[in-house]
C-alpha cells in the first residue's frame, strides 16, 4: 500500500473519533443548557404575543396578573403601586416640612399681652415682648429663602437622577432635609442667619425631589398608567399643604413653637429609612417582585430594565430646540403663577379686600388645596383610561391641560370681580380644583415626549415654575401699593392681580395646545438604546437576520450576514444556537472542537 493512501487511512480512522468526541462535547454542553435556553425561548414567545407599541391598546391578558404580595403589610399590592404610596408620602412630609417656619414664625415674632388679677379690684395685664425681634424685611428673607436653594437644583437634579439610582435620590433628599429641620430652632436661638442657611440648604437638597420623582417612573410605570402611579405620588404635595399647615398650628400652640420643626424631622428621618428598604432603582433589581409584573412593565415601556446604559450623552440642544418641551415649561410656570399667588397671599387678599381673617379658619384657608389633593388623583385614572380605550396620548394631554387650566381661569376671572366673600372663596376653591387635572397634561408629560430623560426636562420645567413663584410676589405687591390708602384702592388693585393670573392662565392654554405633544421625541433614543423586542428574536428579519441575546441586550447585537469577522453565514435559529452554544464552551474553558 502506498504511503500516502496509508496515511490517508490512518487519518481517517483517527479522525472519525475524534469528530465523534467533538459532537459528544456539543451535544452535553447543549444538554447542560437546554432547560435555560427552553425557558429563554418561553419567555420570548410570550412577550412576542404581549408586546405591543407604547400607545397601543393592550391585551387583557397582557396586564391581568396577580400582583405581588407586600409581606409586611399582607395585602396584595403591586410594587408598583407600593412606590407610588410611599413616594405620595414622602411629598406630604417634605411640604410640611415647608410650611413649619411659616407657622412657627408668627408666634416667634408677635407680641403677647399678658392678663393677670390680684384681687377683684385690681386687674393688671403686660406686653411680653417677641422671642426675636425680627423686622418684617427679615421675615421676607427668612421665608423666601427656600426658594434660593430650591431653584438651583432643579437642572442639576435631574441630570443626577438620569445617571444615579433615582429612588436612592428622592429618598436621601427628604432624609437630608428632615434631618436639617431638626437644627432650625438652634439655629433661630444664633441668628437669623444662621436659620436662612439651614433653610437654603433644604432648598438645595429638596429641589432634586421632583426631577428624582420623575426618574424613578421611567423605569416603573407602564406607558399606560404613567398619569395614575405619577399624579399618586404628586397629590402628597397638596395633601402635604392640606395637612402640614394646620398640624404646625397645633403643635404650635400645645408645644411650643420648636415642635413642629422635631416632629416633622423625626418623621422624615423615619420615612426615609423606610423608603431606602423597599423601594428599588427598577423592575429588574426588585428582590420581591413577581416575574409577571416584572414581564409585564420591561414590556410595555419597551426596554430590559436589567441592563441599564447611562453613557449616553444627554441632548442639551434638542431640549431647547423642542417646542413640547417649551409646551411644558410655560404650561408649568402658568400653573406655580396660582399655586404661590394663593401661598403667599390668599390671607392678604381676604384681609384687604373683605376685611376677612382667613387664617383664623383653617378649613377654609386649606379647602382649595384640599380640594386639589382629590382631583389630582382622579384626573390621572381618568387620564389613563382615556388613553387605554378611546383617544391618543397627545389628546388626552391636551383636553386635561387645557380645560384644567380653561376653567381655571375662568374662575380666576370670577375671583376678580367677586364682591362678597362666600363668592371669592367659591371660585378660588373650584379655580384651584380644575387645575387638578392639569396635572394628568403637563405634569406627566415629561414621561410621554422623552421617558429617558424625564427627569431633566422635569428639573428645566420645575426652575421655570420655581422662578414663576419668585416674580409672582415682586408683581403683586408692585401692583397692590395703595392698599393702605383706600379700600375702594385696594379692590380694584387686587381685581387686577387676578385678571393677570387668568390671563396667564389663558395664554397657558393657547401655548399648549398648539405645541404640546404626547409622542415621544425622535430625539429621545439615541442610537445606542438598551430597548429590546422579541420579534427581533423570533422574526427575524429573512435579508439581515441579526440575533439578540437575552439577558444582554446592550451593544451586543450580531450581525452574521455584514461584520467582517464573521465567515460564516447561519441561516436558521438552530445553528445559532448552536454556534452560540459552541463559542460559551470555548469560552467556559471545553478545549478545541
């Protein structure tokens, strides 16, 4: 026999072995992995029935789960919705937390009058002169200076809460603030100074609130709940004005002025320890929450929450280049222009104009904010509901937006040329409650033009309100300088600070309804976005077939039909998988094939 057939046969028979142990090695490595490739491959199939578009109507059997069980409460809530309640709180405190100075700031700097008896025949009284002697200019600055902080960290809150875990954000601030109310008496005891730092301080670390708040819904609400879960969270704001003011008051007069300022840092301190164990940046790094409504929300919002790319550059230029974003942030300064018109100078209004105390009765003081603590949540679940089953996003924005602030107005104009006060305090309350429903427009818009960035644009449009609550004051009391001269003055000029109120309010509703959108922005996914979709998986497309992992969904696609680097060209789902299979046994050390 010749050499060559010899060695030919020689290779062969040693060949086929070895082909042999090859398969053999593939075959166990594929064995190995079958149950987790099989549950994968469940998986896909499922999503690709339940997924849908942002704004589609989705299917019943697309969102009816069975919530996950809350083990220290022992209710069947969603995880979810245990944020949303938790955050709502956390807003309660922190305005509460606002409004203790200006309670406790009366009894600080007013002069009591002490009555006394030493018989029947004697009857003796004393002026005991304030705590502090604080001139009302000092009182302004004292108030305002919140606001100093407040607005500075909107921007920058937002950009913080686009690269770090949201809810870790939202829940160090209320901490931080509430353990700073805890040195506000000290601080009064030193110097006024000393009390407008520690106040400047709570406005920085507060003024990341909001921008965080919008954050933490990027990655939880489902684009069909986005207006329920945010307006649960926003209306602990309005409940916080409801109740914070009138609990002050209390504690005040039973305690003492310094009560406040502990029992609303105590409970922030408590809060905060609370919400750092059960709330969580995502879905995907929930410890508890059930695999359904994990699927559930990855897929309506459209992305694997698992793997989350914050290197990606934020488009400044885009913002300020978006007419709806613009829609939000005049929408938003329309709004703060009646919310600190009424914080600040409600009680004047009343005194000056019908010889009214209103802060002597609580309720009514508080009856439009309370009034607004129950619309807000009711426009968000009607919002949601539109947006399931009848009209687009875009619509149901702007009718929200716009009768809210419509109506608004039109009581605001009602306010002006009331005479009496049961009329004022009619129209002012149901002024305040239809603009309750413009939460469930520009409030949560944010989340429908560019959920990636929610929180930024959040923080631009907040500092656009935030400044709207600085001019407000400056306007009013320009316009109102006769008061103390005459009372027919007076009224007159106070008609005219409602009539511009409307008139904003007016201007609010043209702006937005023009150019605000519920679409999401070309802009807001950039080109390297982590979303995913299993059709991309399993159909795939027959001229540029491009396989995703699961599980790593970021920069990682493979394009077998155009990268250089890949010879050869796999045409169907089984020799993926089994090249697949191959490269993660080379990979785990399996030696050569």
């Amino acid at each position: 026999m010749p050499f060559g057939s010899f060695e030919n046969l020689k290779g062969r028979v040693i060949q086929a072995p070895k082909d042999a142990a090859n398969m053999t090695k593939i075959q166990i490595h594929r064995l190995v992995h079958k149950q987790q490739d099989e549950k994968s491959l469940v998986k896909y199939d499922e999503l690709d029935e339940a997924y849908s578009e942002e704004e589609e109507k989705p299917e019943k059997s697309a969102s009816s789960y069975v919530p996950s069980r809350c083990p220290c409460l022992k209710c069947d809530m969603s995880k979810r919705y245990q944020i949303a309640l938790l955050s709502s709180v956390g807003f309660v405190l922190s305005f509460g937390i606002r409004c203790n100075l200006g309670v406790a700031i009366l009894s600080m700097t007013k002069n009591e009058t002490i009555q006394f008896t030493g018989d029947r025949s004697q009857f003796n009284s004393t002026v005991q002169e304030p705590e502090f002697s604080w001139t009302p200019e000092t009182v302004g600055i004292v108030d305002s200076s919140f606001f100093w902080g407040y607005i500075i960290t909107q921007i920058p809150g937002g950009y913080l809460a686009s690269r770090l875990p949201a809810n870790r954000l939202f829940g160090l601030a209320i901490g931080i603030s509430s353990f700073l109310n805890l040195f506000l008496p000290g601080a009064a005891t030193v110097h006024y100074g000393m009390v407008i730092t520690v106040r400047i301080l709570q406005g920085l670390v507060e003024g990341v609130t909001y921008p965080a708040c919008h954050g933490i819904w990027r990655h939880w609400a489902p684009p069909l709940e986005r207006s329920k879960l945010a307006t649960i969270s926003f209306c602990g704001s309005y409940a916080g004005a409801v109740l914070g003011m009138p609990l002050s008051g209390v504690l005040t007069q039973y305690l003492g002025w310094q009560s406040g300022f502990y029992v609303f840092g105590v409970l922030g301190l408590l809060w905060s320890v609370i919400w750092w164990f059960f709330s969580f940046e995502r879905p995907a790094t929930h410890p508890s929450i059930t695999e359904a409504e994990k699927i559930y929300i990855e897929t309506s919002i459209g992305e694997n929450t698992s793997i989350i790319n914050k290197n990606v550059k934020t488009p400044w230029l885009k913002f300020f280049t978006s007419m709806p974003v613009y829609a939000i942030m005049v929408a938003n300064f329309c709004r703060s222009w009646t919310f600190y018109l009424l914080i600040i100078s409600q009680p004047t209004y009343f005194l000056k104009v019908f010889q009214f105390e209103v802060s002597k009765s609580g309720t009514l003081s508080a009856l439009p904010h309370l009034v607004m603590a129950i619309i807000v949540p009711i426009g968000g679940q009607v919002a949601d509901m539109l947006r399931r089953q009848i009209l687009t996003t875009t619509v149901v924005r702007k009718i929200f937006n716009c009768g809210g602030f419509g109506m608004e107005a039109v009581f605001l104009l009602g306010v002006a040329f009331a005479r009496d006060t049961t009329t004022s305090v009619v129209c002012l309350t149901l002024a305040v409650g239809f603009s309750g429903f413009a939460i469930s427009g520009f409030n949560v818009n944010h989340l429908d033009i560019a959920p990636r960035y929610a929180s930024i644009l959040m923080g631009l449009s907040n500092s656009v309100g935030t400044l709207s609550g600085m001019l407000c004051p400056i306007v009013v009391q320009s316009i109102t300088k006769g008061q103390e001269r005459d009372f027919e003055t007076a009224t007159r000029e106070w008609q005219y600070v409602f009539l511009i109120a409307s008139m904003i309010h007016f201007t609010g509703v043209v702006f937005y309804a023009i150019f605000a959108s519920g679409e999401k922005q070309p802009w807001a996914d950039p080109p390297a976005e982590e979303t995913w979709r299993p059709e991309q998986i399993l159909h795939p497309d027959s001229n540029n077939f491009t396989y995703k992992k699961y599980g790593a969904m970021q920069n990682e696609s493979i394009d077998y039909n155009t990268s250089p680097n890949q010879s050869p060209v796999y045409e169907t789902r089984e020799e993926l998988v089994q090249k697949e299979s191959k490269d993660s046994y080379m990979k785990d050390g399996g030696g050569d094939f």
